[in-house]
C-alpha cells in the first residue's frame, strides 16, 4: 500500500477518510433509523422487487436485445466482431467460420474447464483446416518461429493491458496477491459456517422479517444469475473470436516476420529504398504510348525515365521517389510494353508485387478493349487467389489537352461542375473510361504529362495519397508471403552455418571452461 500511495500515505488516507465519513455514517444510521420504526420488513420487500425487476431485465436483454441474426439465419449472442480490415478474402472467410463458432458458444464454457480446452481446440482446428485443407494435419502446419512470435505478441498485449488496466499492477507483487487470496478464503469460510446458525436465530427472533430477509435473498440471486448468464455469453463470444483471430494470423503466415524483418526486406529487382521503411511499389501500367514514362517523370519531378521507348522490347523499369512532407516514399515500376494479350502473364507477375497500380489510359484513344482484358486478367488472377490481396487501382487519363475543341487549352478546368465545351468532354472522357475499365468514376484522374505542360499531377498524387492504407495492407500481405519464401535454399544454407558456428562456439567455450576448472 505504501508503495501506491507514496511517503505521503498517511495524509492521503486521512483527508480521504474524512473526507468519506459523512456518506460511509448514512449505512449505520439508515440502519438505526429501520430498526427504531420496525422498517427492515418493508425495506427487505422492496430490495426482493428490485431484484427480481432486475433479473427479469437481464433475462430480457439475454433473450431478444443482444441476439443478433448470424450468416447461416440463426441468432447469436452478442454483436457479430467485423473483421480487421487489412485481411485478405481467405482470412475474411475464415473469419466467417469463427463468428459461427462464437454464436454457438454458451457462457457455461467459462466454468468448465474441459468444455473450454474443447472450443477452443475446434475453433483452431477449423482454421487450421481452412488455410491448408491438403494436409492431414493441419493443425501443426506453422514454423517454430511463428509460435514464438505468436506467443511474443500475445505477451506484449497482455502486459500493456495490465498495465493499463490492472490496478496497482506495477506495485503489487504476486505474494501479495496470493496472500489476499488466502485471507479472503478463510474470511469467506468463516462466513459460510456463520451463515446457517445466524438465519436460524433471525427466524426465532422476527420470523416475518426473516421471511422478507430470505426472499430478497432469492431475488438477489435470481438476478446476479441473470446478469453472470448475459456476462459470461458476452465474455465467452470475445473468448472464442480471440482464439480465432490469432489462429487466423498463424496459419494464414501473417507471422512469418515481424515488423523489423519486414523493413529489412528487400524486394527483388527494384532499386535502392529511398527511406529506412519498405516504401510502396507502385506499378505503371497501360498501353504503348498511352504516357507511362511521362508520368513516371512528372511523379518524380525530374527526367528520370527514357519517355517513348519501343514496345515489349526491354524490362520493367523502377525509381525511387523520395518521401517528403505527407508523400509516402515510393517505387515506381514502369511497366513497358503492353500491346496485346501475351503480355498479361508478365502484367500480372507484376501486379502480383506491386501494392498499387496506376493504369494510364490516353483520354483520345476510344479503344479501350485491350486495356479491360488486361484488366480483368489482373483482377482474376487476385479473384482466384483469397489469400492474396488485390492492389488497388487508380486510372490516369492522359492526353485530355487532345480531347475537343482541339485548339483550346486554357487550364483549369472544374470536371465536378464543367462551365465550358472542354471541360464537359473530360467530364464526358471521364465517364466512358470509368465505365469500359469497371472503376468508379472518382479513381479516374485526367491529366496532361507532357514535359514542360504538366495539369493535374497534384491530383494523381491526391488520388494514390487516398488509398495509401489501403495500398499498405496489400503491402503487408506481399511482404509476408516474401518472407515466408525468403531464403530458400541458401538461407537454410545460413542457418546450417550460423547454427554450426553457435554449436561449435559452446562446445570450445566448454572445453576451455574444463581445462580451467582441471
């Protein structure tokens, strides 16, 4: 107590007794005042009422209030938990298989140990079985380091929640807390065996006031079983999706790296970070000539990429942006080359590592085919892989100086609210390319990116800055599926090394340590 109280303990306890003694003397007082007037009946009677109000109200909310619809039509207890929302469509399926489990869960499990254990092993080894549903064991199916890891995060939320939560947590230690455990068993004992003897003599001395005493006492249990019974369905329901929430991070591989890991990778074939956090990949991707490298130029803010260079004849190419103010470091990869259909394997191995995509598409090309089927061939390959996660997509259109009439250019233009010809085509462009790529109308952002003329590169920038969270959950899903398959061969050629390097470092350490002691 000293200890959370401080050296001015005694003070503190004084100015807090006297401060509470006139409200803590009304106890004994009301109590006095019952006695002299024959009034504890009445008062017995009216806490019986409230109690039994208050179970029924409890009972009410249990039934109907907190029961919600769940997916399959039945209702559940509790409200139904959405899912993170940097998960991919698997972990979002998954999730689904959880919250049936916690429909069905009953607070009942709390108090039964066997009961517990059994949830909680179902609930992982339908999780288990959703992510690698191949092996007959699939329960088994994570690394030794991501238990570890696993068990490191829960760790670290458990402390901050005690420290933030517990009271006196960092001054109590547990020999205290064991010896209050103690007394409080012996205390509770004694009162049990009290208990029988002391309702026997109030009946002989009042028997009326021992009937009203006893049924309040009813009551009062009628409702705190009322309000353990809502408790503990509530409890039990965020028992069992925690269970399933961190199954689903370790079996989706969401623990193959940590966050430091994570900045340490360096994904293949892109250039130099430009800052100590993993910047965002960015891929441009269009048609031949549709202006790629002009915006790759304009987000860059320099001549930095060859503009117009011949089609499907050289590999992508990356830049780093750096970051600055509120602009995310990035790299951009300019993908070169999209003239027909072949091209879409490479489009897509692409697409699959980039957490991004800005398609540029020329406001005066009509034929916009081509560019749906490359479309739609990224947006199925991600559609037929849940455990990914498809970047999102913001259209460039470019070229809106060449859009009628041709000879005005006379920038700004409002597209929200178009006053003149030029203005009312770009909105009109606008809308006929949101429609032949299937995005909405507000991921399509017209521009000019010719050297020297540039409009509207602040509205790109505006356009990727808006869906950077969403871009940083598809980089997080790409990091961790790098991680998981970093190294290969070589890297468990490292571990061989670095574990021979330890093995041997211990045993010379204890040669040497016998040949001392000898």
């Amino acid at each position: 107590m000293k200890r959370i109280v401080g050296r001015q303990g005694s003070w503190w306890l004084g100015a807090l007794a006297a401060a509470s003694l006139p409200f803590l003397a009304l106890v004994p007082l009301g109590a006095v005042w019952l006695w002299e007037r024959q009034g504890f009946v009445y008062w017995f009677l009216g806490t019986a009422l409230c109690f039994l109000a208050a179970g029924l109200l409890f009972r009410r909310a249990h039934r109907s209030g907190d029961r919600v619809p769940s997916g399959d039509g039945t209702t559940a207890a509790g409200e139904e938990t959405p899912p993170d929302p940097g998960w991919s469509p698997s972990d979002k399926v998954a999730w689904q298989r959880v919250q049936g489990f916690a429909a069905q869960t009953s607070g009942r499990m709390l108090v039964d140990q066997r009961a517990l254990l059994a949830t909680g092993r179902a609930v992982i080894e339908e999780v288990a079985r959703h992510y690698h549903p191949e092996r007959a064991e699939p329960l088994w199916h994570f690394t030794l380091p991501e238990a570890l890891l696993l068990a490191e995060r829960i760790s670290r939320r458990t402390r901050a929640l005690t420290v933030q939560a517990v009271p006196g947590s960092r001054s109590v230690r547990i020999g205290d807390v064991l010896r209050l455990y103690r007394v409080k068993r012996t205390v509770a004992s004694v009162a049990q065996s009290a208990d029988g003897p002391w309702r026997a003599i109030r009946l002989a001395i009042n028997p009326v006031q021992a009937a009203a005493a006893e049924l309040s006492r009813r009551f009062q249990g009628f409702a705190a079983e009322g309000l353990s019974s809502l408790m503990l369905d509530r409890i039990a329901r965020i028992v069992v999706e925690e269970i399933g929430r961190e199954a689903i991070n370790l079996y989706s591989g969401r623990l193959r790296a940590d966050i430091d890991e994570l900045e340490r990778l360096e994904p293949p074939a892109v250039a130099e970070p430009a800052a100590p956090a993993v910047p965002l990949r960015l891929l441009i991707a269009g048609k031949v000539n549709a202006g790629k490298s002009s915006l790759v130029n304009a987000l860059c803010g320099d001549v930095v990429a060859a503009v117009d260079v011949l089609a499907a004849t050289g590999q992508p190419t990356s830049h780093s942006v750096r970051g600055a103010d509120d602009r995310p470091a990035l790299e951009l990869v300019d993908c070169a080359g999209l003239e027909r259909e072949t091209s879409i394997p490479k489009l897509v191995a692409l697409a699959e590592n980039c957490d991004l995509v800005l398609w540029v598409a020329p406001a005066n090309d009509g034929a916009r085919d081509l560019d749906r089927r490359l479309l739609d061939a990224v947006r199925g390959h991600f559609a037929g892989r849940p455990q990914f996660r498809a970047p999102p997509v913001v259209v460039v259109m470019s070229h809106i100086d060449r859009l009628r009439p041709f000879n005005e250019w006379a920038p700004p233009y409002d597209v929200a609210a178009p006053t003149g010809r030029k203005a009312e085509t770009i909105r009109a462009a606008m809308e006929s390319v949101a429609e032949a790529l299937g995005v909405a109308a507000a991921d399509v952002v017209p521009a000019r990116l010719d050297a020297g003329m540039l409009y509207n590169v602040d509205a790109v920038w505006t356009a990727v800055l808006a869906r950077v969270p969403e871009a940083r959950q598809s980089q997080l899903i790409r990091l961790l599926r790098l991680a998981g398959s970093a190294g290969g061969v070589a890297g468990v050629a490292r571990q061989i090394v670095t574990g021979g390097r330890l093995l041997s470092g211990l045993v010379i350490e204890g040669i040497a340590g016998t040949r001392t002691k000898t």
